[in-house]
C-alpha cells in the first residue's frame, strides 16, 4: 500500500473520533505518533552502528515496545497509557543535551504535544496504519518527504499555517545560489516544518560529503528555531527523515527573545522566510536599537540575520514588496543593510508564487555580509509561458528559475557575467540613497502594464480615493482658514 493511501486512511479514522476536531488538530496527533515511529526506526539503526549504544528514553515507551504489534493494547487501556504514562513520561525526561542528546530531542517534540483522540480503539487503528509503512526502508522514507509536504499543504488549506511553508521551487532556487557548503554553520531563523534546512542538508550531501566523518560534520552545521509547537515537531522529525540523527540544534523558542546585542553566534549562511505581515507580542522591539524598533516581525528578522551572520557570510531571505517600498524604521533597516552587507541581487517574484496561502508579491533578497553595496542587481522572474498565475494545483516549477542560474555568474569577480536583458537590470546605490532606500523599482524595460487582477484593482482604487479624500481634506483646511482670515490665503498663513 503507499504511503498517500496510509494517510489518507488514517485521516479517515481520526475523523470518527470526537476528540479530533478539523484539520489541525488531524496533523498535530498524527506527528507525534509519526515522530515516535521514526524515532524508533532510528534508534534501531543506531543500535546496529553503535558499540556503546544506550535507550535515550524508557525502553517500554519506544515505539516497538508499545504500539508495533497490531494485537497490542488497544481501547481504555491504551488511552490510559498514552494519557497518563507516555505523554507525562516524555514531557518530563531528565535528559541533558549534553548527555542524552536524543532523549533532549524527545522532550522538545512532547514538551508541549498533545494526544487530542478519546477513543483507543480508533488510535489503535491509526497506529497498525503507520505500521504499513517501514520507516528503516530509504525508499519508502523518501517517499514520505513528498507526503510530508502533502500533509503540510493539506494543513495550509485548512487556513492557519501559511506562514510555515515556502514552495518547494523557491527554496530549492535560494539553497542553490547560495550553495552551502560542508562545514559551513547554516541557519534558520524562522525555521516552520524545516524546508530550507532539509533543502540545505541535501544539497551539501549530494555535492559535498564523501566519507563517513564527511556525515559527521553535516551531523552538527544545521541550525533552526521555531516559536510554534507544531512546526517545530515537523521540523524535527523532517530532519530526522533527511538523516540529521540527533537534531538537538532545532529550538523550539522565538528567536527574537533576546536582545540582539547577546548575540555571540556567526553563521555562514542564513537562509529563510521570516513571518511577514505579522506583529510580535510587546516588550519583542526592546531587545533591538532604541532607533530600530518596529513591531513588524520580518523587519526584526532582517535586523537579527545581518547581526549574526559573520563576514563574508551569505544570506537569503524571502521579503513582501512591503519591505521594499516601506519608509520609517523600514528605511533605516535598508540603510544598515546596503552599508554593511552587498545587497548584490533582488529576484522580484511574480504575483501567486504563495497561492492560495497569500497574495502578496514577494522578493528573494541575497547578500554577502562585510562589504557595502556597490549595486543592485535586480531580476524579474516571468511566469513561464501560458502561465497566468499559480494556483495550488499548478504550482511555480524550480525548472523555471534556470534562466536566472544561467544568467548568475559568480561573486568572486563582482558578477562581472551579468547583462542587462528584458528581465535584469542594475541599480547604483547612489540612485538607491536618492530614493531614500525604497527599492521597489520597476523594470525599465517593460512598458507600464494594465493589470485585469481585481485584488490589484481594488487597492489601486481604495489608493486613488484615500488620496482624493486627503485632497478634499486639504482644500477644506486652506477654505476654512482663507474665510476665518477675512477671504485671504495668505492672510491665515501670516497669521500661523
């Protein structure tokens, strides 16, 4: 049976049981018993690998000892023992990072987890379900990363977990360009269910790692943090599932916790989607320069990744055109970015590329930290041809960015490859300082476009009628003041 089919079959119990209510929910019970499962089938390849192998947890709560024969405990007495010995277990390991490393990993997962199904029959049935697939095959985990992201989009769908994923053609286009390297320390700092940092961990195992410490050293590069319970879950086990055994480095905290002055880390390359749109909790702005204080999440984000990210390190981060064009804090942040970072090139994406989670146009910024930026290259990717927007079951291709990868060139010689076409052009930062650092800046090749896109068209408009109305506003103001001068203009604004 495949594993699409397993899932579905289990979301098909889970909605029987009248603790599981709507799609959340489905994902949040199904990833800890998937975690545990694939923790198991970890810990049963490590204890063939490994002389001085120790249980990271309680034996009797690994998943072989509890939930692997079909004829095991099953109604009260399973719930009994997942709601009042498992769970409780697991939430309070005594399990030190430094010495139970993998018990640390599972306290994380359960710390706070939650078993939401009420009838142990219908769990006892979800659980010979995820029996039907071996997690130790590499065939079969492999294709769980497709259903992985599957049940993700499913979650997406349901509404209220857009801003954990980034389409697998933008990640994968990002990792590409910035190509890091065996050894270098990578990071997340918003990390959702791991996507970059999976897409990370593949590229550097397929074009770098050669030998067994090779494996080791890609053990220990990969770093993440994520606020939300679930996310961080999923994060875990993705990167259980793309080989990173013991994935201690990814917190489960918010990265913008602490001031940004205590940061002693440097990374080599960040790469990541911060939340955008968003607003942190109050008392977040604190932890950044008094002058630099917002309350909007991906403007700290874009403060906190020049911070830590070491010189000469690479940076990737998807931004809304908000970021761009915004002025205020927005524009000091642009300033200490181009000063202290090359800001080298800005792929503006086309309108869709998030559908159906967001409309709002998105930029791939990248940048290389410890020299100003000279110039901005900007691209504007197209929809390929025939493509009017994305939608969920059509969506942006990684094929599609070989036209920018051909046109790429390298760092090394200031990208002395690079040509303006119909798609690039370049901007000097003297322009950009003139502009007041707004870098929303069109393509000067392209004729000014009509747009049919009726969200586009009711902005423009709701645009043009609060600009009339400021208008109208401003007129009243300079009657109101000519009548109450005695019929002069000028009189009211000698009187000022």
């Amino acid at each position: 049976m495949s594993v699409s089919t397993v899932i579905k079959s289990i979301q098909d119990i889970m909605r029987k049981d009248a603790g599981v209510d709507g799609d959340a929910q489905r994902l949040g019970q199904m990833s800890w018993l998937l975690f545990l499962k694939i923790f198991d089938a970890q810990e049963e390849e490590l204890e063939l690998e490994l002389d001085d192998y120790r249980e990271p947890i309680p034996e009797q709560y690994l998943w072989r000892n509890w939930a692997a024969d079909e004829q095991g405990i099953t109604g009260d007495e399973l719930m009994e023992f997942v709601n009042d010995d498992l769970f409780p277990t697991l939430k309070n390991l005594t399990a030190p990072i430094d010495k139970n490393p993998r018990g640390f990993v599972v306290r994380e997962a359960f710390s706070d987890a939650f078993n939401y199904m009420k009838n142990g029959t219908l769990l006892r049935q979800v659980i010979n379900k995820l029996n039907e697939v071996d997690f130790t095959d590499s065939k079969e985990r492999h294709l769980f990363g497709d259903i992985y992201e599957q049940i993700l989009r499913d979650l997406q769908s349901a509404g209220n977990a857009g801003e954990f994923y980034t389409p697998r053609a933008v990640t994968r286009f990002i990792v590409n360009r910035v190509d890091p390297k065996l050894g270098e320390q990578v990071f997340d700092p918003a990390c959702g269910t791991g996507g970059f940092l999976a897409c990370s961990v593949d590229h550097i195992k397929t074009n770098y790692v050669k030998t067994g410490s090779d494996h080791q050293t890609l053990q220990k590069q990969i770093h993440g943090v994520e606020k939300k319970q679930l996310p961080h879950l999923l994060a875990t086990t993705n990167m259980m599932l793309h080989g990173i055994e013991v994935p201690v480095q990814i917190k489960h905290d918010n990265t913008l916790n602490k001031p940004l002055s205590s940061w002693d880390a440097d990374f080599d390359v960040i790469v990541t989607n911060p939340p955008f749109g968003g607003t942190e909790e109050d008392g977040i702005e604190k932890n950044f320069p008094s002058e630099m204080q917002t309350r909007e999440t991906a403007d700290l984000f874009l403060q906190l990744i020049v911070e830590v990210l070491k010189d000469g390190g690479r940076a990737a981060v998807v931004l809304p055109d908000g970021t761009l064009f915004g002025e205020g804090v927005k524009t000091k942040i642009k300033k200490l970015l181009t000063e202290e970072c090359n800001l080298h090139t800005i792929v503006r994406l086309p309108n869709g590329v998030f559908n159906p989670y967001t409309g709002i146009k998105t930029n791939l910024l990248f940048f290389t930290k410890g020299q100003p930026t000279k110039d901005i290259w900007f691209y504007e990717h197209p929809y390929p041809k025939g493509v009017k927007n994305y939608s969920k079951t059509k969506p942006m291709k990684f094929e599609e960015f070989q036209t920018e990868i051909d046109w790429w060139g390298s760092e090394e010689d200031g990208f002395a490859s690079r040509v303006e076409n119909e798609h690039a052009w370049k901007v000097s930062i003297e322009e950009v300082i003139q502009r007041n650092f707004n870098l929303d800046i069109k393509n000067p090749h392209e004729d000014e476009q009509v747009s049919h896109d009726p969200e586009e068209l009711l902005a423009q408009y709701q645009t043009q009628q609060n600009e009339i109305q400021a208008l109208r506003d401003q007129l009243k103001g300079i009657l109101s003041g000519a009548l109450s001068s005695g019929g002069s203009v000028t009189g009211k604004e000698g009187n000022v």
